[in-house]
C-alpha cells in the first residue's frame, strides 16, 4: 500500500480526501459505514472489550478514523449544535486513532502499514507546526496572537488557512496536539529504524527533540 508524499507545509493536506482511510485502505462496505447503528459511541463500547486481539481492533479502528472523516466537520462555519463537529476535534481524535493502529501494526510486526499510518498523523499536523514557526518568526506579539486565535464570525466560513492560524494562536489547542505529533514521530523513528533505515529514523528523532525543547 502506498501512500503519497505529501509536502510538511501543504495547508490543503488536513482535508484532502485523498488522505481519508476509505481512499487508502478498503475499511468496510459503504452500506456498512453509512449504517445508522455504526458510530463512533459504538466502536468505543466493542473497543473496551479487553479479549480482542490486535488483528481484531484494528479495522474497528479504522471504522472509527473513517466516521471521524466523514462525518459533518471540515473547513466549515464555527461549530455549533447544528454545524456539525469541531474539525479540530476530529482531527485529534483521528490523529491519536491512527497512532494507535500503528503501534498494534508494530506489535505485528506489519511495518510498512505501521508507518503507513504513522506518515498520515506527521503529514496531517504538520502545517500547524510550521504555521507556528512562521508566525513566531514574523509577529511575537502575544497580544496579536490572542487575536488570530478567535473563530470567525458565527455564519462565516473558514478557510483552510485560516483554520491553522486560529488553531496554531491557541495553546490550549497546540498543547494537545503536541503531545500527538510527538508519539508519531517517536513510533516512526522506531519503524524506520527496525527497516533499517537509520537517516530517516535520525530524522524523526530530530524533530522529536526540537519539539520538545519548544
């Protein structure tokens, strides 16, 4: 299974469908998923289950990442009880979803899916991270930032741009996410390093330290 290369500070890359699981890996039936019974409350009751095995959560793993990316979110209007999910909350949950399957990937020893899934999570927070380091180079200002950390306008739509800046301008937000982007990238220098490929293992592990010396 391939996965494209996606440029670190390609803004577009946090919605692309292309980066939704259903376009990279067959999950379940289309029948299956838009099934009303099916839902992310559900998943999380099978998931509990302590009997199940690793083969046995992950596509009811992949089930919950392809409902977090489909249902009613993305670069839309402020969220509200009728406009759907907050992206941002989907995207963290999906992001420490797809960090999960790729550890039990890992404890199968399936490496090229663990690091599948691994690539999606550092391609998909990326331009955050680079959006913070722009900004910080360009306007410290705290107060500024304080400011471009507001939603827009309720009934305004938010660009996808914009969307990074307001997320990146809040560190409550970017305190949650850090944390995410931190055990991709230390399960991905693991991977890399058990295909024996140690550059990008380095790599990894790099940026791993720069973030938590941030």
């Amino acid at each position: 299974m391939k996965v494209s290369r996606v440029d670190e500070g390609d803004v577009s890359q946090i919605f692309s469908p292309s980066l939704r699981p259903n376009n990279t890996t067959p999950i379940m039936p289309p029948a299956i998923l838009s099934s009303p019974l099916l839902s992310v409350p559900v998943l999380d009751v099978l998931l509990r289950n302590p009997t199940l095995s690793a083969k046995d959560r992950i596509p009811l793993l992949h089930a919950k990442i392809a409902l977090l990316t489909n249902r009613p979110s993305g670069t839309a209007s402020t969220p509200s009880s009728t406009s759907g999910t907050d992206p941002m909350e989907d995207l963290l949950e999906e992001t420490k979803v797809r960090v999960e399957v790729a550890k039990l990937f890992t404890e199968l020893k399936q490496w090229t899916q663990a690091e599948n899934e691994l690539t999606l999570v550092v391609s998909r927070t990326s331009p955050f991270f680079k959006a913070v380091r722009r900004d910080r180079a360009k306007r410290p200002d705290q107060e500024d930032q304080a400011d471009r950390s507001k939603p827009p306008p309720s009934g305004d739509k938010e660009t996808e741009s914009e969307f990074v800046v307001r997320v990146q301008g809040d560190e409550g937000l970017m305190s949650r996410l850090r944390p995410v982007r931190v055990d991709a990238l230390t399960q991905l220098a693991l991977v890399e390093g058990a295909l024996g490929r140690e550059g990008r293992a380095k790599r990894w592990r790099d940026l791993v330290a720069g973030l938590e010396g941030s």
